[in-house]
C-alpha cells in the first residue's frame, strides 16, 4: 500500500509514498476551469480572476486541508503549460506498459 504523492498524507501517516519506495509514480489529480477558444477576452478576465480569489479564500483553503487536498493554483499560461507536461508524462507511462504503440 502506498500515496500517490510525494510525501505521506498526514491521515495516514505509516503509509509511505510511491516515491519514498523507490517508484517515480506521482498521481496528478487536477481540476481546471476550461473555455472555449472564442470566449471574449473580458469573460476570461473576470473568469480567472474568479478563480485566483477562490483559490486564495481561507474559506475553500480550510475545506481543502481538511480533505488532504492541495491547492496548487496556476493561472492560464501555467495551466496550459503544466497540462502539456502531464500529457507527455502520461503518454510515456502508458507506452511503457504496451497499451499504445510508439512513434
């Protein structure tokens, strides 16, 4: 039995994590606000900042904590950036284990 993520989880703490046993396995369970590309530029505006003052509400931080479930909020150019990163990481992950042939 091990976390998904990088360090132990505070809830189950004699659990180790993936990485502590030696596995480069993090699990990125994400969530993000999408919008079609057409979306006016001061819809996107008020939309991201809506999600900036969200994420910093001491308020959902609190509901988070008590759910073990970190805040890592990235604005849209990191977003994209770190949705990118997780695709490649997956994509090779599943053609190690065969499912996908590769290119």
């Amino acid at each position: 039995m091990a976390v998904w993520g990088d360090k132990r989880l505070a809830s189950l703490p004699d659990v180790p994590s993936m990485k502590e046993l030696g596995y480069d396995a993090i699990l990125h369970i994400w969530s993000g606000l999408l919008a079609p590309a057409a979306t006016p530029a001061l819809v996107m505006t008020i939309l991201r900042d809506a999600a900036r003052r969200t994420a910093e509400n001491p308020k959902f931080k609190d509901a988070m904590a008590k759910v073990e479930t970190p805040i890592a909020y990235l604005d849209a150019p990191a977003f994209k950036s770190f949705l990118e990163y997780d695709a490649r990481r997956l994509e090779v992950a599943v053609q190690r284990i065969g499912k996908v042939a590769e290119n």
